[in-house]
C-alpha cells in the first residue's frame, strides 16, 4: 500500500492531478503540503465536464481529495 504522504513528498515541485470529493480534478504543480494533506499547488487548471479553467495558485483542504496521481 502507497502511503500519500510519501506520495507527497516524491511529488513536490513537480505536476499532480487531483480528483476531489465533488468530481472535480485539478491539475498543477504540487509546492508544498501539511500532515493534514492540506496542499499548494502553481498553475492549475480545473476539470469539471468537459469544462477547463486556469485557476492558478490554490491552496486546497486535503479532505477533500479522493486520489492523488502524480505526472
């Protein structure tokens, strides 16, 4: 089993893709992170339906995340 936090850790300044809780998946470069998951991430960009939007710098509630895929 892949612990997220090492995840995290091997993925920082580098792209992940987020799938959240409401089907949403956000994409950007992973700057940082907390024990709780809570995350920053640069130049991302939001999936939802087929719709795609920069939303640049986000800083995200790690509850919210269902997986995290590193690129």
């Amino acid at each position: 089993m892949v612990m997220p936090l090492n995840v995290l850790e091997k993925s920082i300044n580098k792209r992940v893709q987020l799938l959240l809780k409401d089907n949403r998946i956000l994409e950007g470069k992973l700057v940082g992170y907390d024990d709780y998951m809570n995350m920053v991430l640069e130049d991302t960009e939001e999936t939802k339906e087929d719709n795609v939007r920069r939303v640049g710098t986000v800083v995200l509630r790690g509850n919210n995340v269902v997986t995290i895929v590193p690129k």
